[in-house]
C-alpha cells in the first residue's frame, strides 16, 4: 500500500500554509512555486480542504488561503481524508472479496485490515502543528512577506495611434484633398 501524490502533496501544501499564514493569506501561486506543485493541481486540492472546512479563502488582492482551524486541530489524517485520499491495505478496498466476488475474503485480510485501523490512528495522531514543529527545528527558512506594489514593475505600452488610411477610398479621399 502506498500513499498516492494526492496525500502527499496535500500534507506539503498544507504544511506550507502553514508556515506562512502568519503573514496573511497565502496565495496558491507561491505554493505551487516553493513545493513545485502544480497551480491547477493545487486549486483542486484546495478545493477539496476548503470543503472539509481544513482552510479558508480570501478573495481579492491579498487574498489567497489559511487555516480554517488552529494547526494542532488539525491531523494529517483530515487532511488525507479531505481530498478523497483512500487509506487501504486491503486488496478489496474493504469489500471482503478479495478471492472474487464469490470467494470472499483471503487468509490476509484481517491482516490488512488492522494495518489500516493503525495507519488511520498514526495519521490521526500528527498534527499539523508538531509538522509545522518539525520543519521549524529543521532550519527552513520562511522568507520575509514579499512588499505589494500597486505598481507594475512591467512597463506600460501604450497603443499605436495609425493615422494612415484604412481603405482605399480612405487613400483615396485623403490624397484629393
């Protein structure tokens, strides 16, 4: 059993937000840039957590996203739930046919199924928070909030006015006058 990218990078995102959120809104853009992630893909995971009420959206400039809870309210396993991450060892998906769909159930199956039940209570068991914690005692760096310019640092261009004739009989008019 394996954790899909899904999980993965919905705990990464997560952690990152909230790293950051302390400044406000963390826009969804400097995500994807930092954990090379995606924007669309980001946009439907963050979709899925603002659903589940795990992050909150603000609109507008400055806008972006934060926490819909305190960090330590948090677990890694609401967050793999919340974007539809399935936690399951078993080779049936919890159906109880693993030998087909008349066999039933294989010799391992109770087997899977405890893996799961301790999967789910380990997840459920880390917070967000100690996370957080955890790449602080690390030594990432979170950089300072970038200033917010209402000016553009890209350079106005401004329209061509043409001034020639559109049409010959534009030419036409303007060379008889």
């Amino acid at each position: 059993m394996r954790l899909t990218t899904k999980g993965r990078f919905a705990v990464t995102a997560m952690i990152d937000l909230a790293l950051r959120e302390h400044t406000g809104p963390v826009a969804l853009a400097a995500i994807s840039q930092r954990q090379q992630i995606s924007l669309s893909y980001l946009e439907q995971l963050f979709g899925k957590l603002r659903r589940h009420e795990l992050v909150e959206s603000t609109r507008g400039p400055g806008g972006g996203y934060s926490l819909g809870r305190k960090a330590e309210d948090i677990t890694v396993a609401d967050i793999i739930v919340a974007v539809d991450e399935p936690i399951d060892a078993t080779g049936c998906g919890g159906k109880e046919n693993c030998m087909g769909d008349d066999g039933g159930r294989c010799m391992t199956h109770d087997l899977w199924t405890s893996l799961n039940a301790k999967m789910i209570e380990y997840l459920d068991s880390i917070s967000l928070k100690k996370l957080v914690e955890d790449q602080l005692a690390k030594g990432v760096s979170i950089e300072a909030q970038p200033i917010k310019r209402a000016i553009s640092t890209q350079p106005v261009v401004k329209p061509i006015k043409v001034t020639a004739p559109n049409s010959v009989f534009a030419l036409g008019t303007t060379l008889s006058k």
